[in-house]
C-alpha cells in the first residue's frame, strides 16, 4: 500500500434534483451521493476506496482539470492524503 503520500484527482459534479453525482474520469467511477451537504467529503472517501483498489497496479495520471469539458458541471480537484 502506497503510504505517506498525497493524491490529487479530478472529480465531476453532476446534480441531479437535490442529489449529486459523482464522477472521477481518470478511473472511470461514478457515485451518487443523496445530499449535498455531504458530496465533499463522499468525493474523498471515494476517491480513498478506487486508490485501494488500486494497491500493486500503476495509478493514472493526473488528467488537467482545464481540459475537462464543463458545460454544466463543476470540476473540482480532491485532495486526498494516505497515512
């Protein structure tokens, strides 16, 4: 398991009535989170779960947030540190 480390991924908002969904396109996952209140912090613990997943493979580059399309959806940067 890779510790110590610091990993930044870019995740796609959609939202959907009064829920969201999230999306992260460097691994091709989507959840949806039936809150707003809490899609921040869904966002990262997702992200904690695809990057375990993860464990002896290689992990994908980091995909720029401006070459993200966002018509209408917020792309936002999640930072996640792995202790």
């Amino acid at each position: 398991m890779r510790r110590d480390m610091l990993y930044e991924y870019p995740a796609i908002f959609h939202t959907i009535e009064e829920a969201c969904r999230i999306s992260f396109p460097n691994f091709g996952r989507i959840i949806q989170v039936a809150s707003l209140f809490n899609v921040m912090t869904k966002s990262s613990v997702f992200l904690a779960y695809i990057i375990y997943y993860y464990v002896d493979q290689v992990l994908p580059n980091l995909t720029a947030v401006s070459s993200i399309p966002n018509e209408k959806e917020l792309v936002v940067l999640i930072q996640l540190e792995l202790d």
